[in-house]
C-alpha cells in the first residue's frame, strides 16, 4: 500500500508563491505516475500536474503550465509542486494522488479516475 503526505498549503497574496510537498511511502514503484489534482467549491477535482518516478516527461494543465512545475525527489519519495504567480483562481484544496499507469498518454495522465492512492489533501488560499 501507498501513503500520500502533503504539506506546504497555506494562505498568499496574490503573485506570491507556495511550494507543495508530497511524501509517499510504502510500496511505489517506478512507473507510478505522481500527480497533483485540486479542487474548488463547488467544482470537481482538476488535474494540475504529472510525473513518473523515472522516465517520461512531467504534464502540466494548460491552465498552470506557465506558472508552476513539478519536480521529483527519489531519495525522498517526494514529489513537489512548484506554484508561482499565484491567482485567486488558484485557490482549491491540493491533492497528491498516485496510480499505475501503464502507458504515458496525455489523456489517461489527467483523469483522475486511473489514480488510486490519495492524499488528504492541503488547502491553497490566494487573497486579491
């Protein structure tokens, strides 16, 4: 089994920055994808990023893709998300999910639906 830590959420004013962390434990593998999902009221959860372990390039959503990165750490099993020029947009509860996937395809990266380990979440607020 998979354990999902997140940490770094808070509160910024607009145009500041936060980096996220995820730390995962247990049994991971190389092929896992890491990524970042979040969710606004009253919206579903959005894919924000994507990363192996090893291997394929990082995916971003286009709504981020200028403004935040993803980024690894195997030493630690963490994965990070990067976040600057935050918008009030922005704000949402972050989650760190991980799931198998066998083939790197834009279209199955960004559905949550092939994510199964998930973190409980971490709140960004961004003030106007």
């Amino acid at each position: 089994q998979v354990q999902l830590v997140e940490s770094g959420g808070g509160s910024v004013q607009a145009g500041g920055s936060l980096r996220l962390s995820c730390a995962a434990s247990g049994r991971t593998f190389s092929t896992y994808a890491m990524g970042w999902f979040r969710q606004a009221p009253g919206k579903e959860r959005e894919f924000v990023a994507a990363i192996r372990w090893t291997g394929d390039i990082p995916v971003l959503a286009d709504s981020v893709k200028e403004r935040f990165t993803i980024s690894r750490d195997n030493a630690k099993n963490t994965v990070y998300l990067q976040m600057t020029n935050l918008k009030p947009e922005d704000t949402a509860v972050y989650y760190c999910a991980a799931g198998r996937i066998e083939v790197w395809l834009i279209s199955i990266v960004i559905n949550k639906a092939f994510y199964y380990y998930w973190g409980q979440g971490t709140q960004v607020t961004v003030s106007s």
